[in-house]
C-alpha cells in the first residue's frame, strides 16, 4: 500500500468518524433538549399549582372569615334566645354555600394533608350551619325546649377554630414548601 491509498483510507475513516461522531452527538444533544424541555414542563406545573393552590386557599381564609362572623352573630342570638328572623338564616346559607365550594376546590389540587384539613373545615363548617338551622327551627315552636339544639351549636361553634387552625397549619406548610411531582 503506497502513501496515496493510505491517505484515501485515512480520509475515509476519518469521514466515517467525523458522521458517527456528528450522529451520536446529535441523538445525545436530542435527549438533553427534550429532557430539558420535560423538566421546564415540570417546572411550569409546579409553579401553576402553586398559584392554584395559594388562590384557592384564599378564598377558603376569605370565605371562612365570612362565614365566622356571621357564626358569632348566631352565638349572640343563640345565648340571648332572641330570634332575630330570616335574615341571618340566609346569610348562614349564604355564607356556607361559599365556605364548602371554596374548601371543596382545594380536593383535585392537594396534597392529601392539605386536602384532609379542607376537607375537615368544611364538616365543621356544615355542622355548625346544621346546627344553627335546628336551634332556628326549634325556636319556631314556643313550647318546645331548645336546650338540645343550643347545645349542638355551641359544641358546632366551638369545633370552628380547631379545624381552621389545622387547616392553617396545613396552609403553611405547603404554601412554604415548593409544590412537588405527586403531590
């Protein structure tokens, strides 16, 4: 073999490198891009849920603020045996519509601590507006005794602020921590 066939082979294993090389370049810079692209992905989920997540507890504080006042409008009533009409039982129905959507919007964005203290606000939100309905119905009877029905609202008013702050507790401690795949 003289010196002009070995430059021809050299020059063509040199080709050969210079494709393979350029190939498996492209397929390993292929992968990082669309890694790099899932992971961006990632990143812009995490960062819509925890918007998501930090409005929805928003208005689960806001509507429960609501909600809250007018339980302690119903505690004045309650304790005075005063009944004080239609209006303040609209507003409990009102104010509980709100309170068990906004908790209840929290369910498919989790995670599940955040999900169960939702979800615990919202019994103890409906229990006190149960209860509150029952004191107002026995109360449209003038001889039936409505010790019973007072004392399911008070024990419903005072389950308010333990579920709330649980459901606070949770707040913080998912709010504080970035959102996570799987969450």
């Amino acid at each position: 073999m003289d010196q002009g066939d070995a430059a021809v082979w050299a020059a063509g294993i040199a080709a050969v490198a210079a494709v393979s090389g350029a190939a498996v370049g492209g397929l390993l810079t292929s992968r990082a891009l669309r890694r790099q692209v899932r992971d961006q992905g990632d990143v812009e989920h995490q960062h819509w849920l925890r918007q998501e997540r930090q409005k929805a507890c928003t208005a689960v504080i806001d509507s429960y603020e609501a909600f809250s006042r007018v339980m302690v409008d119903c505690a004045a009533v309650v304790r005075r045996g005063a009944h004080r009409g239609a209006d303040l039982m609209n507003r409990v129905q009102e104010t509980y519509v709100v309170s068990a959507n906004a908790c209840m919007h929290l369910v498919p964005l989790g995670p599940e601590p955040l999900v169960e203290a939702s979800k615990r606000l919202h019994r103890a939100i409906g229990a006190a507006a149960r209860s509150m309905a029952a004191w107002d119905e026995a109360h449209r009877e003038p001889s039936r005794s409505r010790e019973r029905e007072t004392a399911d609202f008070e024990a419903a008013f005072a389950g308010l602020n333990p579920a709330y702050n649980r459901f606070m507790d949770q707040v913080g401690h998912v709010l504080q921590t970035p959102a996570l795949r799987g969450d």
